[in-house]
C-alpha cells in the first residue's frame, strides 16, 4: 500500500496547477462576457476564449486526458493518475473541464464509440469530438418514468427498411441546448419483448434530423446552465436515421450504458471533490476576514467545528474515490462495482453538506451570484438523482452486503 | 391549556381557504403571463390581476390581517389568531400574500408608521400602503459588514440645516427593483460617537430622490425574484431628505428595528410552516403517483421515512410558533424574546429539510421550474440568514439558558 | 387557543415541585444505601425509606395522579392535567414515579384492571396495587418474535376444564424481578385460527404460580435495573390458573392492549421531557463551572450551539405532547392515535440527542456512575423499541398520511 | 499509489484470522467462566486460558506486533502492516488484543520505556510487560481539571533527596483495578513555574508504593469492565519513589505524553473499524433471519440504508486510518499530525453510528448482554473523550486549515 502520486501524475498536476491559475482562471470572466455578446445564449462553446485555451490546452499535452486507453489523442492516463488532475479541474470551476476536452456528456459519447463505434462512425463523430470541434449530447432520461429504472424507457427505436424510427420524449439531456451539439446518443427500446436488459439499443442521431425538437431547457434551481449548454427536453416525432446509426447491435444499449456509467460517476466524484476544496477555501478564507462581534468569525467554535469536520470528511471521501479509481483499472468497473456505487452515494451529500457551510460562512451573499458557492450546490445537488437517486444505490448495496455476510440471497427487492 | 382554534379564526380560515383555491391559485398563470408581458418585469405589484384580487380580498375583509392592532382597515387579529391565515398563504404561493397586502416588507413598514409615524407620515405614506396603491422596501443590511451586528452599520445620516444626508451602501434590499416601491425606510447611524444602542436612526427615502442608485438585483440560487421586487443594490451618494423625514428620533433607529423584528420573524416562520405543508402534500402524491421498480415509491421504507419525519417535525414547529404568537399576545414581544429566537432558530433547518426530501421524492424535476420545491428551498434557505444567522441567535439564546440556570452572568460574549 | 396552566395543575405542581425537592430528591441515596443493604437486591419496593414517602405522598393527595378518570383513590385529572406532573417526576430522578404510585407497568395494570377486570379481580389486585402494597408487571415481549407485530406471539393459552394452561417464553419483562411483583399480566394466543387481532387474550398470572420460572435479569448497557425491578426472562411450562383469571373475553387481548398503550406511551414521553430537562440544567452548571484553555466551557460556541438545539427542541416537543394529552382528554386514545405516534417516534430520538451532548458537555465522567446522564440514556435508548422499534410506527404514521393526500390506499404495507 | 497490502501483512493476516476463529473466539467463554471463578474479580489477566492462548500466540510469531520498530520480541511491522491486524483483533472482541500482547495501555506504557526507558528501568519493568508478566497503567486524567489541556494537571511530583514524592488524584486510570497492573506510569508537575509543557514529567510508581490508594472503579454506562482491568480512582498521597524512577528528564512529561498519543490513537483507531465491521456483520445477519410483518426485515427499505450507509462510511473512515498509518511511516508522527487528529475525530463517531444502527436493528436484545453491541458502544463513546474530547481537536485541526488558507495565523484560540 502506498498513498503516494507517481511522477507522471505529479508532473501533469504542476502543469495543470499552473495552467489553471494562469490562463484559465482569469479567462473565466472573458468567456462570461463574450457569451453573453453572443448572439445565441446557448452557443457557449463556441466563444472565442475558449478555443484559444483549448489550444493551449492541446499543446501542452492537457487533452483528453479522461480517455484512460493508449490513444493517439490522449497521454493515455490510468483512471488513479486522471483523478488528481479531474479534482483540480472541478476546483477551478466550470471552464476548466471544456478547456481539457474533458467534460461531459463528451467525455462518455467519446468513451462509447471508442468502445463500441464502427469505424465510419469513428471518423465521423468521434475525431470531431476528440478535437473539441463539436460537442454532444446524450439522451436517456424520460420525463414520465423513474430514470433509476432502465427497463422503463419508453422511446421507442423501431426498424423499417434501411432506417430506424424514433418517436418518444426526453428531458434533462445536458448540453443539447447548444446549437453546436451537433450529434446525440440516444436510448431507446428496439424490442419490449425482449428479456429487461436485452430491450434497449443506442444510436446516433444528429441533431438536425427532422422531427427532433428542442423543447425547452430545464432548470435548476433557478439558473440554466446555459454557460454549459443547458439542460433540454426534446420531443422524437418519426425521427429517422440510416440504419449505420446504431451503436453496436440492437438490443445493447442496457451493456453500453453500464459501460459509461463507471467512469461518468467517477469523473463527477473527482471533480466534486474539487468543488469541496475550493468551498474549503473560500470558507476559511471568508472566516479569517470576516468580523462580527468584534472578531474574526475565524474565532468562532462553530465555524471551526464545520470548517473541521468538512476536512475529516473530505479526505475520507477523496481516498475512497482514488481506491475506487484504482479498482478500475486493476479489476475493471466490474470489480470495482461496489466502490463506484459507494462514491456515487458518498460524494453528494458530503459535497452538498461542505457547501452549505461555506455558504453559511459567507450570509446572503453566499446565495448570491457574487461567489460560486450557490451555483456549485444547485450543481451538486443534482448528483443525488443522476443516474438514479442514491435510495437506489444504496438499496442494492446493502443487497450486495447483506449476501455477502448470509452467504445467500436472502432479499428479494 | 386548549388547542382549539377560536370561532373568529375559523371564520376567517374558511373563508380564506376559499379564497385561495377559488381565486387566488387559479390565478397564478394570469400573474405570471401579464408580469411576463409587462414593459418592467419588476414591476409586479401593477399587474391587473393582482389588483383585481386585491380589490376581492378588501371586499371580503382579507385584508391587513397581519395588523395586530385594531385599525380602521384591519380586522384587528392576535398574532395567534393570524397565524393559521399566515400558514395558510404561505401553503397556496407567492401571490397570496400581496393580494391581501400582507406581504414582507410592507407589513413591517406599515407597523413602524403606525407606531412611530407623525402624522404627516401617516398621511403621506401609510395610507397609501394600508390600501396598497404603492409598495415599500427597508434598507438595513450593507454588503461590507456583518448584518447580524446593528451597530456594525456604516451608512451615515448626517443632518444639514432643515435636511439629513445619506452616504453608504446597501443590499440585499427586497422589493426595491420595483419601480413602484416608492418608498423605503433606510437605517443608518446619525451619531456614531453616541452608545452602541443608540448611534442609529431610521429614516424615510422616497424612490426617486436625486442620489439613490439601485445598482442591481442580487440573486438567491440563480433567481431574481423579479414576481415579488428582487433583492436590490443600492448606493447613496449625499441623498438629502428634510428632517420631517426622520422616524421618532435621533438614535432612536435600534429600538424601532427591534420593534418590527418580532412579528417579522413570526409571519416569516408561519408562513414557511405553510410551505412545509404545500411540500408534504407534493411529496405524499408524487410517492403515490411515481412507480418504481414495479411498485409506487410510497412503498419504499426509506420514503415513508421523510414523510413520517416531515409530519412528526412540522407539528411540533407549529405548535412553538403558536405559542410564541400567544406569548407575544399575553405578554409581549419582550417577554417572547427567547422564543422568537427559537422559531427563528427551528422553522429553516426544519423546513429546508422537508424540502429537500420532497424534492429528492421528486427526482430531477424536484429542482427544476415544473415544481415550486426548488424556488421554495432557495426562499427559506435566506432564512438562516436574514436578521442575522442562526448562529448568532442560538449563541444568544444559551447564554439566557445558561444564565437561568446558574443566576448568574458566566459567559462574556 | 391558550397555552397557560389551569388552577389545579398550577396548586398540584407546585406542591409536588416542593415534595421533590425536599422529600424525595434526598432521600435517593438513603433508598440505595437501603436497598444496598437488602437481602434480595431486587426487592426495591421494600424499602422502609420508600414505603414512609408514598405515605406522605398519600396524605399529601399527591397518589395516583396517572388514573385519568374520577376514583377514590386519585385525583382525577385529565391527561392534559397530568402531564407536567409526570414531567416534573421524570426530571426528579427514578424514586419519583413510585413514590406517587405512578410507576410503569403498574400504572397500565391498574388501568385495565379498572377498565375490564371483574370486581374479584378488581379487589383481589387493583386494590392492593392502587395502595401500593404490592407491584406487578405486564408480560407480552418474547425473544423469538419481533414486539412490533402483536399477531407473532407464540405463548399459547390454552382452556383446559376450569383452567387455563400457559406454555411460553417471554423476556424484557419490566419489574418482574422484583419478588413484591405479586401478580403479572400475560399476553398469550388462545385461538391462532381466530383473525389477525382476535387471537390474542390477557390473562391474570400470580407470580408463584407453580411452572413459572424467572430464568434471569436482562441488562440495559449493563445495568440490571435492579433499583425498580430489572427486566426478567420468563418461562411458563404448564402453568396453571382458574379461569376467572381472563380478563376480559377471549380474543379481547390484542384490544386491551391497545388500550393501555396510549396512555402508557405519553406517560413514557412526558417523564423523559423531565430527563431531558434534567440534562440541561446539567449541561448548563457543567459548562459554567468547567475551566478548559482558561475560560468556562460556557464560552464555546460549540457548547452553546448544543444547550441553544436542546432548549429549541425541548420546547417544541413538549408542546406535541401536551397537544396529544389534550386531543385524548377531548377526542379520545384512537383520534389522538396519529399524535401519540408521532411522540413515540419523536421523544426517544430528541432526548437522546440532549443526553449525549450533556454527557459530552461532562467529559468522561459524564459516562460514569457519578452523574444520572449515562443511566438516563440508556433508559431513553430502550424506548426507541418499547412497543415496536421506532420504524414500525413511521411507517404507519406515513401510510396514514399519504391515505390523507390522496383519498384512497395507495400503499401496502 | 497503490490499494493492495504487501505480502508480509497478507500472511500475518492469514495466520492471525486463523488463529482467532480457530482459537481465540472460542475460548472467550472459557475466559469469562474462570475469571467468574476468580477469587479477584478484577485479575483477568491471570486466567488460565489467556495465559495459554498467549504462549500459543507467542509460538505463532503473533507476538507484539504493534511494536513499530524492529525488537527482539517484535516482528517489527509498520503502522501501515499492523493497521490491518489490529483491526481483525478488534472485530474479534475483548480478548484478542490481551493475547496477543497488544492491549492499552501497556502498548503506550511499552513504547515509552522502549524509546525513554533507562537500561534499569526496561530490564526490570519493560522486560516483563514485553513478555506479558505483568501488566500496566499510564496514570494523566485527573478529575478536577479538564484533561483536554495538559497544562491542567495538578498532581505534583517534588524531589526530595533522592526520592520524588507524589500527591494528587487520578481517574480513569485503565487497567489500574487489575491487582496484576504492577507498574504505574505517573504524570505529574515537577514544576508548576516552566514554561507551559515543560512543567510536566513523568514516573514510574510500583502499585504496592505506600500511599498509593485505589479508591475505586469507575463505571461506563453500567459496565466496570473487570474483565480488562476496569478504570481506577487512585489518591496519591506521600507517595515516595526512588529518583530513578523518573523517565526521561524533568520537563520532559509533556514530550514523551505526545510520543506515545499518536500511535495509541491509531490503534484505537484500527480496533474500532473492526467492531464497525462486526456489528455490519452481526446487522446482516440479524436482517436477514429476523421476520416482520411477513417479511424478513432486510427487505426493509430504512434497515438497507442503514446497512449501506454503514459500508459507505467504514471504507473511507478505514482509508484514512491507513494513510494515516502510511504517514506516521514515511514522514513521523509529527508530519501526520493533522491526520491523526483527524482519525480521531472521524471514528468515534462514524462507528457509534453504525453500532446505534446495529443495536437498533436488533431491537431490545441489541442492548443487553447478549449481543456485544451495547458493550462495544459504551467502548467507543469513551473514545469521544479519550485524549481530549472531540470538539477540542476540531478546534485545533481547524485552526491549521484556516492558517494553510490564509498563510497567517488569524485566530487566536
């Protein structure tokens, strides 16, 4: 056992360290500004700082780096050495991911049709994407069915001819609000009457396909997310695409998805963490400046206990994240099952409780939009359902722990 | 001791309930459709439909409820005899309270110029807010200092000749984005060098007095809250108004806040009792409506947890906000000091939690604008803040527990 | 509306406030060091210290105040009445409840004694229990079986001529240690082919009994309770009694429990608000007195958040309490049924928390025998099973609040 | 950094399991028997079979182990290689720390005469307590001041001659009622006018020391735990000791207490995940098998949380406890302070949760003797205390967090 970074990791970490703080940082008020001169709100990856970074960012070796296999795009990281760098990605806020190439959905359309595309769509859709020139969506939770429960999709993806039909609702799909989202994966049942999880397939549909509508966009709390690309609920009226579009072959899309979902929870964990730090900082920060009473609230035994307990608790949770990484990538995601379920109940409501504190430390203007402490916590919050609410999760690892112990299945739901 | 509701109050609680479901509810797309379509979206309190309600409410003797006193255009109610009306409101949104003209900060204005008003005053400036022709806003807390500490106040009021002077800054203003807030009492110091308690003075601003700048609308969780006035900016850079403007007298500026403090915090905690309810209600009929995993969600243990908890805890916080309104009739706002801490102390942890378990009930669509849980969770989370954070109240109210319980003052601070 | 204290209860309090205090409250360590000196250490209710104060409580008028309704030998007050009564007692320490002859599980024996027991069975028991000259306990709890569920016991009593015969296991039960505990109510299936609820039946078993054994006394956190009965295992083999020993009729004993539950609930939640007062004021002399890094621990905030969260919960709970003890006095056991869960659930939960922050507040000693917190923790912990764990009644009190929301059964189980 | 453990622990821990189920677990009623046997209800560690089961251990090469540096009697394993052996001792109950010679506080009290002692000194008392011989007491908590703060302390130790004569009162001194415990270490004030840590020194005094009182036991909950020695009150009173005694120099008590606190922390630290990990065990195994309702109650939705959330929360307390471990390796004691304030925070209360739930879930049995919950939870509760309680090692741990932000020590205390 060691608890040490390898030199690769330390490397890259001082590079992005310095990259971050340099270039990054300081350009997050340009991009503010620059979309909000836009002529579409939505359109947030195509502002100009934001290519300059990513250049910088390609040329400098800080691309890609989420893509855990040896590939001519990537410096081929182990999810262990790609955690520390996506911690300091998710600390400097919301830039910093799309400056990498590394943020979602892109991250995990990258992952699939590394995986699993033909090599038409490979050079189609995934070189784009490697290269930042366009971005993704990905489309799988359904307004009018518990999206915890994959069976319960109600797209419908039906074959006739050379083409598939696709007609069903979709919302919270992040990024499609963004004009340059210019190719979606979506989930949908090619056979209801197949076995639970040989019903679904994914396929690609390209977001100018007729009858694909754009809703609206979703919010949360009250913001829109349109810095990155919002949130939208799409409408599949006989949409219809070649046949070529589908991912793999019909009746995959349950095996796909669990394939993503590993390293998309990960990727989250990592860079909630970050968030937690940078609420960590700004909390102390916040508490050795601020007087009340006639001393700093520094000095106050309850900001201490929270300022305290947020890093007992932090350190424990990134430690299991960085195990979790670790079983990743010497069992496989299979493996490490249990671990990433646990980091996905974890993660939230220990970020979400150190939020709450750093906004308590600052009063009002915690909430507001003055510091980024509201805006992470709408953020955070919404880890609590995607991919299914943590009730789920825990319900079925308690499931694993309690076989575990009885050495029989002892419960049935 | 009897927990009965007195035949008055039931009157009146029937005759509201009616009210809010028949019109006011209803109404709530109208409000939302003529703000949207109005020249100023701040400029909510002209929107027709309110104003047609409103001519209802006064019409059916809903009106000026809150005012605790008997009052030619008030029923003349105890706190606790309102309390179940305020609850009531609360439960049905954010219009109900305005179409009764018993929304914050106007209620507080309008008790300050009732108590401490000269006649002149009242003329110029209750009575129009008694029959809501215009609106108001109370600026006291300032971007720069601590809010929980009064005598941290830092804009001057400095008299010359027949007028005074204000120079400062202030946020977090509610209501004044309105243009028709037309006026606002300002707080601010007119003898810094006099003792802690009396170095403050308040004082009426009219709207468009040369000098007074509204800077900009804060925001809480990405809203505006443009539907009830927003949360203003403002600077005053040498607004002069004539000293007939100064309410009671100089120095006098402490006691008048605490005055309208008391009956603040308990038409606030009401009220949020009200949301609590609404939360609840919206929770048991999702948990019954929303099938997971084969079976409604109101079979899960761990929901009928949260519903359980919510239930258990909203009566007991009920009851306290009772009878701290019965102590605040029988004995005083004084004498119910410790337990208007308490309510301010118990109704946000409580009610923000049943929150955020009716919107984890209600998965993605918890936190977004198709359900009133998000913007209801941002509205009380301000709570644990506004009049100071809880911290400052609970570390007061031990220290009068702790007294009581030795006979002595032991702790210092 | 009124929350003040009516006459009676006022005269009672004081008078029993000024007993406590100068009778009962110094004679506890004489009743140990009695009861020290004690042939059989179990024979609590022996103790000439103990048998000369319920003589004075007798004359004082201060004797069965729990007996809810007009007897001659109580007082006849209402549960509403009663209440800070048993809460004063609660806070005075173990001796108080049987100095008044307002201990569990007497106090529910001569309850449905007075209720279905036949006049034989009212001279032959309830007389002698109402005067305290012999004690008694309730036998329903069994190792084999979860409490919470009624229709699980398995102790049978079966008819056989003029007699019944018991077979069966029970334990947990309270006071049956004590030798003085003369006579025992059983709960037992005389018909498990009857319904759900009709197979219950309780009936009258005279401690010497012959095949009946006290196989041992069970611990709390290693106390054996020996100061007020202990908590026995049973066994009956072939155990014997007339038939005019039933109370009630066959089947009757799943409602005659249900009878004494009620009551016997809010008496539990009304003498741990004491225990919970108790630790406060503790807490309080604790943090003025102790000196750490050169002030009274008073002065930490940390301390102060807890004594601020004792006081603001205590007070909303009791007023639940009072509130149910009111809905029995006016609607009944069963319309106050919702309530008297909901201080089930409540009550352990709060006044453990407060106890562990009063222990904390009294470092290592706060553990120890030298002060009543960890004894009192232990008590309060049990009652998070007592009658069904805790889970059990959240989950009814859910059901029946969702039913409430949605007009119709939607849940199951 | 790496997850796996190295070969040399992957074999201890083989042998060590072994050995425990096969050995150790089995003879813990033998044990219990024969010290209810005993003549000295205190003298647990002259038992037969624990005395057997050590030459067994001894034979093993299960000897010593916490011992951290290479010894004659150790086999010189790391914090981070013993970390996982303490934690199958403590998953195994009372005993297995005794027999394998690894019990508190003969752990610190070995260190101390290992890395202080005289020659003199180790061969007659560190010799003895290596070979279990005999065992000991570390004597610092007094029951007059706060142990938190060092300074406190008020027992002194002058010279006089060539003797040093002890006076003063302690408590709390584990071990100390076991009449075997022959030797005391003492902490006391050579000189109350040094500087504040260099005020304290430290001092062997043989149990047999004229003066020397032991006045009584203390009682945690309602347990003495006699069966580890229990924890004395002792009165020094005159107490004279040969110079020699002395450990170290005078001044030095202060250093060396530090010396020994980090490693017994983390031991303490590494045996309570092991009961966490036995009550998930023992939570299991009674979901499982337990029926109510028809059910068995693992199907039970808030029985799953607790048993999910207890996995969740054991993983990261566990790797903290090993990077600490890891740490206390590579950069000392000093270097890993902040996470050794950090372990002890997180796992007292990490665990006791866990045990509540265990305890809950099997209902009242879950506190009483027979189940070792209710003991194992009176253990961990001590340790919210030991070594200073909880709040005041946030206090502290948050002062240097504050202080890495700020680059400036803002705070005062």
């Amino acid at each position: 056992m060691d608890f040490g970074l390898d030199d690769t990791t330390t490397e890259l970490h001082d590079k992005l360290s310095t990259f971050l703080a340099e270039r990054i940082v300081p350009s997050e008020p340009v991009f503010h500004d620059q979309l909000a001169a836009a002529d579409d709100r939505w359109a947030w990856s195509e502002t100009p700082v934001l290519k300059e970074l990513q250049a910088e960012a390609r040329e400098l070796g800080l691309w890609n780096l989420f893509l855990p296999k040896e590939h001519a795009d990537s410096p081929g990281l182990t999810n262990l050495q790609y955690a520390p760098l996506a911690e300091l990605t998710g600390r400097a806020g919301h830039l910093a991911p799309a400056v990498l190439n590394c943020a979602a959905p892109d991250t995990g359309n990258m992952e699939v049709l590394s995986l699993f595309g033909t090599p038409e769509q490979k050079e189609r859709w995934l070189r784009p994407l490697l290269a930042a020139e366009i971005r993704s969506s990905f489309a799988m939770t359904e307004p009018d069915v518990a999206s915890s429960d994959a069976t319960n999709i109600e797209t419908r993806i039906e074959r006739d001819g050379d083409e598939y039909v696709l007609n069903g609702r979709k919302w919270w799909i992040t990024g499609a609000m963004n004009p340059h989202a210019e190719i979606m994966i979506v989930m949908g049942k090619t056979d209801p009457s197949a076995s639970r999880h040989r019903q679904q397939s994914q396929i690609l549909v390209p977001r100018d396909t007729p009858g694909l509508e754009v809703i609206r966009g979703m919010e949360v709390f009250g913001y829109d997310d349109h810095e990155h690309g919002g949130h939208a609920e799409l409408r599949f009226t006989d949409v219809r695409v070649p046949v070529t579009n589908l991912i793999g072959e019909e009746g995959a899309g349950f095996a796909i998805a669990q394939a993503r979902l590993g390293p998309g929870r990960i990727h989250h964990c990592m860079r909630a963490i970050g968030v937690a730090e940078a609420a960590i900082e700004l909390m102390c920060k916040r508490a050795a400046s601020r007087v009340a009473f006639g001393r700093p609230i520094a000095n106050q035994g309850v900001v201490r206990d929270w300022i305290a307990e947020s890093r007992v608790r932090i350190e424990q949770l990134r430690l299991l994240v960085l195990k979790t990484a670790w079983l990743m990538d010497t069992v496989g995601n299979r493996g490490a099952h249990t671990e990433i379920q646990a980091i996905k109940i974890a993660t939230p409501q220990t970020v979400q409780w150190i939020l709450d504190k750093a906004i308590q430390t600052h009063g009002a203007g915690g909430l507001s939009q003055d510091f980024p402490l509201a805006s992470a916590y709408a953020g955070i919050r919404t880890l609590r359902f995607a991919d299914g609410p943590d009730e789920v999760h825990k319900n079925s690892l308690a499931k694993t722990e309690i076989a575990r112990h009885t050495m029989e299945h002892t419960a049935d739901g």
